[in-house]
C-alpha cells in the first residue's frame, strides 16, 4: 500500500532511521556477544583438551622409556642366549632372578599399575611373564597380528597400535594398549628376542576420567579410529558422528556441532604429537544455549523499550513539522520537474521558513545561471567554429610559395599548375563558412590536396596509404579538417623530427556495431610517451601550432567532443622510436 500523507511519509522515515539501526545494533549485540561466550568456551575447551594432549604426551613418553628399558638391557643377555637344555636348576635361577628384576623395575615405574601383561621371548625359547594376564597370552596369537608384525619391523622404533582386544585367553579387560619391539644384545648388537608388553585402557582413561566436571566427556581415537576407553564407541554411535572420524583424524585440531538426543554438543579435537591419536572433548551445549536465551530476553526487553519511546517521540514531532514541511516539499518537487518559480507561502520567520526563502533564491540563481550558459555555450561554440576557419599559417604559405619557385626552376608550366592547385582548394575552404560539416569523401579530397604539397616538398620521402574498407562510409558527413591537422601533426612531430623517410597509413572502417566510424591513422616516426600524450591533448596546448591551419590534436578533439559527445573523440597510442597510432571515433551520420 502505498502511503500519500506528508505525516505518515514523516513518521515512516524516522521510524526506519531509528528503528532499523536498532534492531540491526541489537541484532549484532547479539551475535557478537554469542560468539564471545562461544568462543571462550571453545578457549577452556581446547585448554583442557592440551593439558590433557600434554598428559598423554608424558604417559607415552614414560612408557617408551620403560620399553627402552628392555629394548637393549644387559641383564637379559645371558638369560635370553643361554642354552638351558641340561641346568634345570641354573634356568630356575635365572628366571627368577630375571623375574626380580622386572618386578623391582615395574614397582617403581609409574607406569607399572597399568601394565596387564609383560611377556618376554628369547631367540632360545626362554620365556619370562609378568602380570596379570600374562599366563594366559598366547604367543602364536601375538604373533599372527598385523601390530606385531609392525612393531617387529620398526628398527627398534616404537610403534603405538592404538587400543586392541586383550590377546590372553582369559583376561581382566576385554582391552588394551600393546607394545611389541625386540631386544638387542648390549655388546653384539643383535636381535636375541623380543616382548610384549600391553597397557590397561586406564593409562589413558585415569587423565580425564576423573576429571571435577562430569558432563564433559573425553575419549582418544587411535590412528584406526579405535576408542579409548572402548566403552566410548558406544557414545560416537549414539551421537551419529562416526562419519566424521576420519576428518578428525586427518585434521591437527578442530570442533564441529552435533545433537545427541535432540541436545545440542560440542565436539573438540587436537592430535596428540607422540602419537597419531586424537584427543576428544565432548561439551553440552545446554548451559550456553540458557545463556543465551537470557541475553536474547534481556536484549528483547530493551529494545522494545526503546522501540515504544521512540514510536511515541516519533509521532510527536510529525505533528509538528508536517504542515509545513507539506508546503516545502510540493515547491521543491516543482524545482525538481525545472519550474524555477518564487513561491512566498514557504518564506516564514522560523528555521522551516528561511530555509524556503533560500529554496526560492536558489531556484531564481538556477534559472539565471542555466540561462546564462546555454547563451554562453552558443557563443563559445560559434566562436570557436570561426576561429578555426579563419587560421593560415604564414609559415606553411611561405613553404607552398617556395615550392612553386622550385617548381618553377626544375619544371615546366605542368608542375606549377598542379601545386597550385591543390594550396587553392585549401585556402578555398578554410575561408569558407558556409558548410559546418561536409561528407567524408570530401574531407578525403582536401586531405589528398594536402599530401600532395606534401609529397612535392618532401620529395618523396614520406609514403602515404588510404585504404576505406567499406566505401559506404563516405557518404557519411563529418566537420570539417579533422583529418588533415592530424596527418600535419604525423609529418611534423613524427616523420620530420627523425630526419629519414617515413609512411603514413590511413585506415577507415566502421565499428562492429555499424553506428560509428573508426578512422586510424598510423606513423612510423619517433613516438611519444604517456606524458607527452596528455600534453598535445591538453585544452591549454592549442597554439603555436605549425601547418596549413595551426590546428592542435586537442583542438580536434575537443571540436569533436563538442560536435558529437564526450563519447567520442580522439585516442593516441605510441611507443617511442616506433610508432604513434591516432584513433577517431565519430558516429554515422547523413
């Protein structure tokens, strides 16, 4: 619906000045202040996520060097290269001395309370067992698993599986985390056996298990998207992100949003650097969602406020600048359709009515102001049509003469009545004021006058082409002398100033839209560079020209400009000491 009254235009205006801003300042109020409580979250979420990554970083360090420890260990030279097959008595010792040493050595590792198994086999079938699980590990079941294989192969370079089922037959937990890696002779530096050793879920589960607030979650995924604690596969399933594994492992951090159980979830992730795992946060999103509706209901609650007050302000004020305003209005639109009348029921003495007096005295200047330049642009127009006609170079009739003379010496009567000619038709139309534009074959006539004088002054030594591609175009009219003052500025500034012969090519043809002709004229003489361009196309650079009528390229282009458009005119391309390449653009006309 569109609205008519002064009054209800003036309360729409204010209303969409103050109220949309409002909302809009409201609105990212908001947002901003969302994604400050969002991304301070995300801060104490990827915190702990580090001091938990750092956590793991010291386990898995702890661990290796407890595997170092077995790795290349003096004490198992003898125990595990010994051929056992006649000292029962002499085994027996040595395994349990053997056994001693293990157990002194895991007691006082950190670490030891997690170890679930440790076996140890040497190249002569000796076989040492430690842990809770170790007597039921069966070694060819060790032996037929990938990550056995891999760790074996590792050069003695830890390989960390991730989380794996329990190898022993009967077990205390249904998982766990292996190390596989052999053990080297300290002095022969050959391989004399291997172990096994394999780590309860706890070494990664007690970091965060346990941590104060319980409705976080965290779990790690191993390089095969494997969870520890593996209770947890069941939380990725019902959270419906295990599509997602894979870019988490492929990612070093992130987050992204879920729902489980239509509750909203943030999910947090950093790879940890000693391993390929990944560390998880899982955060409910429901005490920043109830943060967030308060920010909304608080946010609501003032704007509404505001909004009312300035409804009412807003209405209050109408009342009292319509009418006068109304008046105001309808005497400018007439200023805008061009009625440049004085209208005297907007002049009062507050601030609405001067400023309808100044409305009035600007309408009165407009209207003087826009009568006295359509009076001056004629003026200057005409003025400027005859001063062009009216030029002569003395210096270019001095020439002509000159050449007669030589004519006259070298020749007989055939030459001289041929330059004269041609400098009799040029003067004929200079002087001329009759015609303001003629057609183009005729503009091509007084051209070819020109070369011709030229080519006798010269003698020869300036080549000239015209090729008209399509002959139509002659009979197209244009003004006068706009191709002559520029093959001029071609022979003068172009061809004479490198002192050798040179060529001038003119080309004309239309455009590919067929409304307008493109005229080129193209030399090969020394060229101008960018600023030498804009000073011949400079207004100001238009005497002290040399030639047949002194005419500057600016003022060609401005006659043109002036005659057709500023969408028309001239257009210079040059490169020094190569070419210069003068583009006419004027439109089809008849």
């Amino acid at each position: 619906m569109k609205i008519k009254t002064l009054k209800n235009k003036i309360i729409l205006y204010f209303m969409v000045i103050t109220i949309v801003p409002s909302i809009l300042l409201t609105f990212f109020y908001y947002k901003n202040t969302n994604k400050i409580y969002e991304a301070h979250m995300l801060e104490n979420a990827f915190d702990d996520i580090y001091y938990i990554k750092r956590s793991v970083d010291e386990k898995i360090v702890m661990a290796k060097g407890l595997a170092d420890w077995f790795y290349m260990n003096s004490n198992f030279d003898e125990i595990l290269t010994k051929d056992y097959k006649e000292g029962v008595f002499e085994y027996d010792y040595d395994i349990i001395k053997a056994h001693d040493q293990i157990k002194l050595q895991l007691i006082n590792s950190p670490l030891g309370k997690y170890i679930s198994a440790l076996v140890i086999v040497g190249n002569n079938q000796v076989e040492l067992r430690y842990g809770s699980d170790s007597s039921m590990i069966d070694i060819d079941l060790i032996k037929s698993k990938n990550w056995y294989k891999r760790g074996m192969s590792g050069n003695g370079k830890i390989y960390w599986p991730g989380i794996v089922e329990n190898p022993a037959v009967i077990k205390n937990s249904d998982y766990v985390i292996p190390v596989v890696r052999p053990i080297y002779h300290t002095i022969l530096n050959k391989k004399i056996g291997w172990m096994f050793m394999s780590f309860k879920e706890e070494l990664i589960s007690d970091i965060y298990i346990n941590k104060e607030d319980s409705s976080y979650k965290y779990f790690v995924i191993d390089q095969l998207a494997r969870v520890i604690p593996h209770q947890s596969n069941l939380l990725l399933s019902k959270a419906g992100i295990v599509e997602r594994i894979h870019k988490i492992l492929d990612e070093e951090q992130g987050f992204f949003r879920s729902e489980d159980n239509r509750e909203e979830t943030l999910y947090v992730y950093e790879k940890c650097e000693k391993t390929d795992w990944t560390i998880v946060e899982v955060l409910p999103l429901a005490g920043l969602n109830q943060q967030k509706r308060m920010l909304r209901n608080i946010t609501l609650a003032i704007l509404m406020s505001s909004l009312v007050f300035t409804s009412l302000l807003i209405i209050y004020l109408s009342f009292n600048l319509t009418s006068p305003l109304k008046k105001l209005i309808q005497h400018v639109n007439q200023i805008s359709i061009g009625i440049f009348v004085r209208n005297k029921d907007i002049e009062r003495q507050d601030e609405i009515g001067i400023l309808g007096i100044k409305i009035n005295k600007m309408a009165v200047n407009i209207r003087q102001l826009m009568d006295k330049l359509i009076e001056e642009e004629k003026e200057k127009r005409e003025l400027e049509l005859k001063a062009l006609q009216n030029q002569i170079n003395p210096h270019f009739l001095y020439n002509t003469l000159n050449s007669i003379k030589w004519m006259a010496a070298v020749q007989g009567a055939e030459g001289i009545r041929n330059i004269v000619v041609a400098p009799g038709r040029l003067l004929k139309n200079l002087s001329s004021n009759t015609i303001e534009k003629i057609s183009l074959e005729k503009e091509l006539k007084l051209l070819e006058d020109y070369i011709f004088i030229q080519q006798i002054r010269y003698k020869g030594r300036i080549n000239f082409n015209i090729e008209v591609v399509d002959e139509e175009v002659l009979k197209y009219k244009i003004i006068k002398f706009i191709l002559q003052p520029i093959v001029e500025n071609s022979i003068f500034h172009g061809i004479e100033a490198k002192k050798n012969a040179g060529r001038i090519d003119l080309y004309i043809t239309k455009d590919a839209g067929g409304r307008d002709i493109i005229i080129k004229i193209q030399d090969d003489g020394i060229g101008m560079n960018q600023e030498e361009i804009k000073k011949v196309l400079n207004k100001k650079n238009q005497g002290n020209q040399r030639g047949l009528t002194g005419i500057g390229l600016s003022n060609v282009n401005n006659r043109i400009k002036l005659s057709y458009g500023e969408s028309y005119g001239i257009e210079i391309k040059s490169s020094v000491g190569e070419y210069t390449i003068i583009l006419i653009r004027i439109p089809c006309q008849l």
